[in-house]
C-alpha cells in the first residue's frame, strides 16, 4: 500500500474537506447579520433619521421584517438580519422613498458594508 | 476420512456448504423479494380484482379484455413505446459512427470519448430539465438557432406540439444514451483481432467490404446488447418522459410505463397497473427474442477459432 | 508524397467531426450553466449567447430557499447504504459463486434470469412488499431493492476465480477461516471490482427517481432527483434559479464520474463481455 495517499481517491476528498472547513469557519467568524450603509438625498447629501426597512426574501415575495433609523450622518446599521437575500428601502415624509436596493449576500446573515448608498429622489 | 462419528456441523464439508448458503442469503432474499415475487404477484393480481380496501377476487381475464377494448390510452401508449423502440437502430447507428471515429490512438481520443459519455451518468431528471430549457419557445436554444439560420419564422413549441413532442423526448434520450452505446461498441470494435483486416487488406479487400464482412459480425455480440438496452430504455424512460411531458400533450408522450404508473399509483388501479405491467413485461421478452433470432441465436456471440 | 497528405486531411477531417460532435455533446451543459449564472429576464427574446452580468447568487437563492441541504443529506444516506450494502452482499455471493457446490447451476441461472427483469416491470408488488414491510419513507426502504446487483456479483466472481489458486490454498494450509481468506487474500487483490461495485452503485442509487417518487411520503425524505421534480413548478420564475438548482445536482455525479471513468466504464462494459 505504497503512496496510497497520492491517489486521487484520498486527495480529491481531502481538498474538498479542507475546503469545506475553511469555509465553515469563515461563516462562523462573519454571519452576525449586520448590514452597514448609509443614505443620501439627491444632492448627494447625508439623510440624518430616516427610515430604513428591511425586506426579507421569501419564495416569490418579499416580507418586511423590520426598520431602524439612520443617525447624525445619515448611517445606519442593521444588526438582526437572518437572510440571504434582503432588500432595503429608506423613507423620509419630506425627500420620498428611495427605490428598493437588493442586498444579496453569500451566506445567511453574513457581515456586509454596503458601498453604494440608498438615494432619496428629492433635494430639502 | 471417517465420517461415523462426526456430527452434521462437525463434517467440514457441511460447514463449508452451510456458509456458502449463508453467503448466498443476502443477495438471494433481495432478488426474490424485489424481482422474482414481484413477477410473480403481478401476474397473479392481474387476474383478481383488488384495492387495498377490499379483499381479492377472482375475476380472469376482463382487465385484459378491458386493456384490448376500452383503454385508448394503452393503445396509443404502445404506439408510443414501439416508435421510442424504433428509433435506436438510428442511434446505435449515429454511435457507431463516433466509435470508429474515436477508435484509434487518435490524440484526444480519451478526451472525445469522454465527452461524448459525460451525459450517461447523469439524473434523467436534471436531462429532462436541460433539454426542456433547450426546447423552451422563447429562451431556448434550439428555436434561437433555428430562427437565425432562418429555417422557421415563429418559435415550435416542441413539446407542446402533438406532433413534435415524442421526437423531442427520443431526442433528447438518444442524446443520453449515445454515449453508452458508443462505449460498448468501441469494447466491441477493440475486440477484434486485427489480423482480420491486415489479411482482407492483402486479400485487396476494398475499406467498405471490410467494413460490411469483418467489423459488423465481429460486432454481433456488443450490437445485440445496444439493441437489448435500446429496448430496456423505451421501457425505463420514465424520468425523462415524467419531467419533460408528463404523457402529454394530450397522451402524445405517454408511454407504457407512465400508463401503468399512472393507474397504479395515481388512480389506484394496483391490479389493472399490474395487468398493464404483465403485457409490458411480455413484449420485452418477445422482443428481445426476437433480436436474439435476429442476431444468430445466442446472443449474438461470434465463434472464434 | 500523395499518401501521406491524404492520410493527413484524413486525420484532419476525424478532428473535425468530433469535434462537431463533441461541440453539440457540450452545448446542453453550456446552456444550462450560462442559465445559471445569467442577470437577466432568462425568457426574453432573443436569448443572449453569453450570460449578461453573471452572478452566482442564484446558488444562494437555491441553497436557503428550498431544502436542498436537506435532499442532499437523505440522497447520501440512502446511496451510502446501497453501495456498502452492495459491496458487502455482492462480495459473499460473489465468493460463494467461486466454490463448487450442490445446485450451483440452479443458483447461476436463477441470476441470469434476474437480469431480465427491470425494475419498472416490478414497481407495483415491490411498492406492496415494502409496505407490508413497513419500510415506506424510510432510508433502509429507500435503499432495500438496490442492495444487490447481478452484475456486480460477476464482477466480484470474475475478480476472485483470478486470484492464483496457489494464495488461496497457502491461506488454507495457513489455517484461516473462509472469513478470513475473504478479508486478508482475496479482498485486497480485488480492488478494481470494489472500486467498480462501488461507482456503480453509487451512480445507481444516486440517480433513481421512480422508486423513492412511490416510496416517500414526506416531504423531507425525498432524495435529489425528487426535490427537483418537484420545485420545477415553484421555481419557474424569470430568473435561472432552477437551472441553479439543476447544476448543483448534477455537479456531485459529474465529479463522481471524472474520479472514476475507468471503473465505471469497465463495470458497464464487464456485461458486454458475457459475465
């Protein structure tokens, strides 16, 4: 049984273990369902305290499942989310809703700063 | 070696018979349980009346006579299976032709081979969804192809279309089975002694002589078992036929074995399904008698000196 | 020289028409794949050769939304059973075949005639015998009718009467039980028909369809192939999400198979080679 080790039946398996637990344990460093993003209004301008909701995916449908508010600078954070696919939508009653950004993520409730923000349509 | 006072178990020769039927059991119970009952039990409730509710009865031959009478679907299900039948000589045919293609220290020759066997293993479900994509009216390729080269000005629903739907489903199972074919039939083709053709070839035999009077007898045996298997496919198509049709349009895909499915397990007929299954059964047999007379009788196998 | 040139477009052309063939061999993997991974409306008109903005979200989407996790767990269990149980069975009947006992010939025949009988010939009593058995919706029911090959038996026999005579006879003047001779002797130098049991099998019971579709009751026992029978309906949307869900399935068995070509390939044919 020389060299058993050097045949494709045990490297081929092994790899995709190795690969597999790294995998694992990068999900389990980073899947704390945060979401991290900001908003602006049409001018490019930070939104300080709107609205921003958070849509689950659902088979065909998509559920709201909670809201938070955007702070001094027009940050927000989610901490809570669960899914693998969400979409964001911000709102204030002076500058509108923004259109509904979709959020698609690797893995459930995997760590995400977002690099475009949510785009209120009007100027205060 | 005396015997005399050596009981049953101590005799070596019983504890050695005991242990091969032990070794026998497992493999024994599995095929009795599930091939040779099963025939069996088919058989015997085609002749009863029964549901799970209510006990059995003897009723002989009427679900045969209501098969041959009142089942339009049996009849165009037959119909279907035969053409499903038909269309193999065309594909082991076609796989003749890639074996001698690939039948050489061609360089990629393992590569091709590979190729063309990749679909073989593959679920006949994830194929039926393949191919029910490639057929699709408007994203699939197949139409994409054909309006572009210009050959049809509206997309063919082709397996909504009466006529074109049980050649879409051969279609698409010739394009899974080819590769088996091709590999059988280039075990065959490297079976064969060369020096047959090295003495043709001196004897002046032209490449088709030597194709029609050595290569085709000598591929008696694998050609057999390509049509054997062509038959057997017709018969186990469900997958395919379940995923891309359903039977349909209308029964225009339905095989033998989506009406015995269908009336077994989704009207409960179990013994009108297993009178079905006795009549499919016994056109297995006659047909592959049939091929085995056609073949020279013993399956096909070629005397060599 | 004339000869040779000729021989040379000769070559050329074989090139050429396999790689013909080769070319529409690959173009359904192709589509399906470029399904997959494609961004846009997959039914607009006229499809797009190359997939726009591609992405791999859809295998996400698949992953979480349906249970595929779960249909891959049951499709493992159940192949995992077959082909130990197949390597274990077919390996004793298989040895039992070598020796040389009363009714042999009926036990051989008996075999051979199995062959001929499909499974789909059978569905109907094996559906009623499992019940009786109260195996429905179970692994061990799901994996029952696939626990013994014939062909794999011939296999096992074939690589056993190759073993010299002359091993298994010093074995036996040696001392070992016929367990053991199985085990340490004739095992070991039979590994190409367990690696061919094994892929055959697997292959096998990896792809049925029929029997675990009249076998499970719940939804959460269903194997591969039936989970993707039955999302075809909820999945037909305007994304490739099916097709996501096709290539993941098909991706273990065509990994499988480019491991094990050889085996596979010479399992299938050792039935062509009258066993």
């Amino acid at each position: 049984m020389t060299r058993w080790w050097a045949s494709r039946w045990f490297i081929v398996p092994t790899l995709m273990l190795l690969v597999t637990l790294g995998w694992l344990v990068y999900v389990g460093r980073h899947d704390n369902g945060l979401i991290e993003g900001r908003i602006v209004d049409a001018a490019g301008q930070p939104v300080a305290g709107a609205t921003v909701r958070i849509f689950d995916r659902g088979f065909v449908t998509y559920q709201e499942r909670g809201r938070t508010r955007s702070d001094a600078d027009g940050r927000f954070r989610i901490t809570d989310n669960t899914s693998h696919s969400v979409q964001l939508e911000a709102e204030t009653p002076a500058l509108g809703r923004s259109k509904r950004m979709e959020v698609r993520l690797w893995f459930a409730a995997q760590d995400v700063r977002l690099t475009d923000p949510l785009r209120l349509p009007a100027k205060p | 070696m005396g015997t005399q006072n050596v009981s049953w178990w101590g005799q070596q020769r019983n504890r050695q018979l005991a242990l091969i039927v032990c070794f026998l059991l497992p493999s024994l119970v599995i095929f009795f349980l599930y091939r040779i009952l099963p025939l069996g039990w088919n058989v015997i409730l085609s002749f009863q009346s029964w549901s799970p509710l209510r006990p059995a009865e003897w009723i002989g031959f009427e679900h045969y006579v209501e098969m041959w009478e009142y089942d339009d679907v049996f009849w165009i299900a037959l119909k279907n299976t035969l053409i499903f039948i038909a269309a193999s000589p065309l594909a082991i045919a076609a796989a003749l032709g890639v074996a001698l293609l690939v039948n050489s220290d061609l360089k990629g020759a393992s590569i091709y081979r590979t190729i063309v066997f990749l679909s073989y293993p593959l679920m006949a479900i994830a194929v039926g969804i393949i191919w029910r994509w490639m057929y699709d009216e408007r994203g699939g390729i197949i139409n994409y192809a054909l309006r572009s080269a210009g050959l049809i000005d509206k997309p063919i629903g082709f397996l909504q279309d009466f006529d074109w739907a049980l050649p879409s489903v051969i279609f698409a199972e010739v394009w899974q089975i080819l590769g088996f074919y091709m590999i059988i039939l280039l075990t065959g083709l490297q079976s064969i002694p060369q020096n047959l053709y090295e003495a043709a070839r001196i004897d002046g035999a032209p490449a088709w002589a030597r194709f029609f009077r050595i290569t085709i007898p000598m591929l008696r045996p694998s050609l057999f078992l390509c049509v054997v298997v062509g038959i057997l496919n017709s018969f186990s198509s469900f997958d395919l036929v379940y995923i891309m049709t359903n039977g349909g349009p209308g029964h225009a895909t339905e095989l033998l074995i989506t009406h015995i499915y269908k009336a077994g397990f989704v009207q409960t007929k179990f013994d009108y399904a297993a009178a079905l299954t006795v009549v499919q059964f016994a056109l297995l047999v006659a047909l592959t008698f049939v091929a085995n007379k056609a073949a020279g009788g013993n399956a096909g196998a070629v005397e060599r000196d | 020289m004339a000869s040779r040139s000729k021989h040379a477009t000769l070559l050329g052309l074989r090139h050429l028409t396999l790689m013909v063939i080769a070319f529409f061999m690959l173009v359904p993997f192709y589509w399906v794949i470029k399904t997959a991974i494609t961004n846009e409306n997959i039914y607009a008109y006229p499809p797009s050769l190359l997939p726009q903005n591609p992405h791999l979200f859809n295998f996400v989407d698949v992953w979480y939304l349906i249970p595929f996790p779960r249909y891959l767990l049951n499709s493992i269990i159940v192949s995992t059973i077959a082909v130990v149980g197949n390597v274990v069975f077919n390996a004793m009947a298989g040895y039992a075949l070598t020796r040389q006992f009363a009714g042999r010939n009926l036990v051989l025949a008996l075999f051979l005639s199995c062959m001929l009988i499909p499974f789909q010939a059978t569905i109907i009593p094996a559906y009623l015998i499992t019940a009786k058995l109260s195996l429905l919706n179970t692994y061990f029911g799901l994996a029952l009718p696939m626990l013994s090959t014939i062909v794999c038996i011939f296999v096992f026999k074939a690589a056993f009467e190759a073993v010299p005579r002359s091993l298994i006879d010093a074995a036996r003047l040696d001392g070992l039980s016929e367990w053991r001779i199985i085990l340490r002797v004739l095992m070991p130098l039979s590994k190409p028909a367990i690696a061919t049991n094994v892929i055959l099998t697997f292959i096998w019971s990896w792809n049925n369809f029929l029997w675990p579709l009249l076998i499970t009751r719940d939804p959460l026992m269903q194997t591969l192939p039936l989970g993707l029978a039955r999302f075809l309906s909820y999945l037909e949307d305007t994304t490739g999400a099916l097709y996501a869900f096709a290539v993941m399935v098909l991706a273990p068995s065509i990994l499988v198979f480019l491991m094990a070509q050889k085996e596979f390939i010479r399992g299938l044919t050792s039935g062509a080679t009258k066993g």
